[in-house]
RNA sequence: GCCCCCAUCGUCUAGCCCGGCCUAGGACACCGGCCCUUCAAGCCGGACGCGCGGGUUCAAAUCCCGCUGGGGGCACCA
C-alpha cells in the first residue's frame, strides 16, 4: 500500500507557522516513503473562506518548497480536493449511516439543547447528549416535522460498549472509555457536515494512510474511530503531535513573534533554514548537529522519532541557522540571498524604487564585502564601498550574512 | 466538573523503550578571551538542567505509583 498523506488547511488566513510545522512532517513522510502528499481544502466555512487565501496558502507552500501531488489547483484521482466539492460524498454516507440506523435524525433544537447543557452544568456532571431523539417513532418523526423542525444527524455512539483504542505512531497506546463520549452531530439542520464527520470520509475516500496532526485532534479520535466502525472503514495510521509555542509559553501568537509563513519570507529568511529549524523542533535526525539539507531530512525521517513536547518557537536560534544559510549560500547561490535581502532592504526604508540589475548588483557585492570579512567569501571577491553601506544595513539581522 | 496528553540547561533537544558506559552530550542565547581599525563572523573557554515525593533495585534521568505544573478536548467550530 502507498504512504499518503494530507494537509487540509482552511483558506481563512495566511498559512500559519504552525499550520506549515504539521504539513511539513507530513511531507517529510510522503516523501520518505515515496508516497503522495495531498493538499485538502477545507473550506465549508464559507463565510470566512476565501480563494485569496487559498492561493496565498498555496503560494507560501511553494516558497517553502513543499510539493503536492494532489490537490484542488493540480487535480488527483480522488479528487475534487474542496470540501465545497465533495457534498455529494457527505451525504451519500449520511445516508448509508442512516440506512444501517448507526445513526438518526435529532429533531432537538439548538435552545433546547442549551438548556440540557445548562442544566447538566448546574447539577454539576459532565454533560451528555440525553438521546432524547435516538429512538423516535415515524409518528413523532411527522409531528416534528409538521412542527417545521429541521433535523440533524447524528452518530449513534452510546451503544458503542467497548474501550476505544488510538495506536498513536508517537504518543503510543492510548485509551478511551466510551462512557465519555454522546452520540455527535454529523451533519448539520442545513445539510451540511460537521469538522468530524467530513474529515473521516474524506481521508477515507482519499485513500489517507497517515496523518500527522495537532494535539487537539486527539480527544477527536475516538469519536472518529467510532465513525470508522460505523462505516465498516479500517482508521489511518495517527501521530498526534503537541503545538508550538510562543517564548511566553502560550500558543504561538502575534505578541511573541510572527505567525504568517510570509512573514518570514518578508523579513528575509530562507525557506531552507526554516524547514531546517521545524525539524529540530520536534526530531534531532543526528547527535549533536544541526544542519541538516531537506534531503537529508527526508532520507531520515521517522515519524516514531518526533518529540511529544510543546516546543518554543526561539526565533533567535532561527535567525542564527538562516545566517549559516545565508554565508553558505553566498558561495553557491548568491542570487538567491540578494533575493531574500529585497523585501526587507525595501521594509527598512533602504531601498525603493525599481530593482534593477545594477541594484541587484550593487546588494552583492555589500554582501559579498561583508563576508568576505568573515574569511567564508572569496578573497577574490572586488573590495566595495564599504563605508557606504547604511550603518542599519550592516546591523539588520536575518540578511545580516558577516 | 469530566476525559486525554506532556514534563532533561533560559530555549531546541540527545539519552529514557533494552536501568550501570551520564561526575547528563550537542546547539541557540548568555558571559569571558583570541582575532580584528570597528561591528559581525570564526576560534577557544565558562556558567547553566533530569519539576516534587514515594517506591522497585546493588544501582534510576531511565521502571512503577502519587503530586505539582503546563497543554488540549468535552459545540448544529475546524
């Protein structure tokens, strides 16, 4: 069986630093295994998706330098790769879940359940769908319906006795007791799936072997396993991996630092280093190194090796691998260093106007002076105006190469 | 409230599964020195850690239990 996986990002926003952590070792994988990464989108939240967004997060993927085989720009077998697409498939397995009463119509309404939920809080014990819907009669079916009720779907889990076990690739075995879980909404009063519901039968009819996810999908997957069984499907392969952090220790947020992917474009880094720098955060491939080529990364990975720790995000070390990037990359590439320079020059007030050639130019060989007071360029290199690089220039610090 | 996950220097981590080779290794950051007109870079050196408490054992960072701390989940969000 071929390794694939997927990364299904919501095109609400620019691909996020963490977004682009979790794909990024499901690509490791794919690759590793010399299987298919898919792109998903998921974008049933219709009011907050957009096809700017999608491209941007298309686009940010591409800098990075991760490829897709699958997705809703390039097609694939198991397409279509929008979630918008694929209702047909939603409701077809709707149906099939209703035809074998694993799950029933819910003619509760939202206040309704409010008030169960209220009410289980105020006797404080934990609150449970009461199933008041999960036995009705055609009767009452017809009278809620002659009501103008809309009905939601729901799995019928309770019955479901059994300790529910999720082989987690790196956290292992772990244990769920049912008692803990209530029959779910599958599908919404308008028709439409819920987060759950969809992703279980998309990763199932997109063939998924693998995925590799954030720590807040655990306490999914046992809902998800019920599903899986519901529908007479064998569940993917998980790893449950904990999120990255800001340096106060909280979820990574704009206060401690960048979030956006392009953000760090903008500010000079090279996709390399930051890929680089993912890994280390959650896998050493090696003893005692640190710089590691993408292909290297892919030739080692193993997903039993990821950490099961919340990393902090330290920019500072981030900033320090890019500069090893950069003086290495004078020698081989040096294009593309000038090209990581320009947002940031221009961002500084140091540069406006066209890029030209003799601009492009001019930028290496202050880069090239600079380093090659490092003893890492080539001597050989013309000796520049020195003195006429802006003092904010010199003390910039991603591009900042010597 | 209930359920689940996690825990080694300030930070990322190696070691933990298969206890002794760990007086716990590397890296970033920090401090000091060398180099240098200066600043970086580079080189050399330094300080810094197994959350706590019980076990088990001749021996525990490593195994077991409890605690504490952090994170996540319990939606007609994803």
């Amino acid at each position: 069986m071929t390794v694939r996986t997927r990364y299904a990002p919501s095109p609400t926003g620019y691909l996020h630093i963490g977004g682009a952590w979790m794909a990024f070792f499901n690509w490791l994988f794919a690759r590793n295994h010399v299987g298919a990464f898919v792109l998903r989108v998921e974008d049933t939240d219709r009011t907050r998706s957009s096809e700017e967004y999608e491209r941007a997060i298309f686009e940010d993927f591409k800098w990075l330098g991760l490829d897709w085989d699958e997705g809703p720009d390039v097609g694939g077998p198991y397409g279509p790769y929008r979630q918008t697409e694929r209702m047909h498939l939603y409701r077809k397995y709707a149906e099939e879940l209703l035809a074998r009463e694993a799950a029933y119509y819910c003619y509760c309404t939202p206040e309704e359940l409010d008030a169960e939920r209220a009410r289980a809080q105020a006797e404080k014990r934990p609150y449970r769908y009461s199933g008041r819907c999960r036995a009705l009669t055609a009767q009452q079916r017809a009278e809620f319906e002659r009501q103008g009720r809309r009905p939601t779907i729901r799995l019928r889990v309770h019955d479901y006795g059994e300790t529910i076990v999720v082989d987690d690739l790196v956290r292992g075995r772990v244990e769920f007791d049912p008692e803990h879980l209530d029959d779910y909404i599958i599908v919404r009063s308008d028709g439409s799936p819920l987060y759950n519901f969809a992703n279980v039968v998309d990763d199932h009819t997109m063939a998924i072997t693998h995925i590799i996810r954030g720590i807040e999908h655990l306490s999914n997957t046992p809902k998800q396993w019920v599903m899986y069984r519901a529908l007479g499907w064998e569940p993917p392969q998980v790893a449950h991996l904990s999120n990255i952090l800001g340096s106060d220790k909280k979820k990574l947020s704009k206060r401690t630092g960048d979030t956006a992917v392009r953000d760090y474009k903008k500010e000079g880094f090279i996709p390399e280093a930051l890929l680089n720098f993912f890994a280390l955060m959650a896998w050493y491939p090696e003893e005692n190194r640190e710089i590691f080529s993408v292909r290297e990364l892919v030739e080692k990975f193993r997903i039993e090796d990821l950490g099961k720790a919340s990393p902090v995000f330290d920019t500072a070390k981030l900033t320090w691998m890019n500069g090893v990037y950069m003086r290495e990359m004078l020698n081989r590439e040096p294009e593309r260093v000038v090209e990581a320079c320009l947002e940031p020059l221009r961002s500084a007030g140091l540069l406006d106007g066209q890029v030209t050639p003799e601009t492009r130019d001019y930028i290496r060989r202050v880069i090239g002076t600079s380093s090659s007071k490092t003893g890492l360029s080539m001597s050989r290199r013309p000796p520049a105006a020195t003195s006429a690089i802006p003092p904010s220039a010199r003390s910039w610090r991603p591009c900042r190469s010597g």
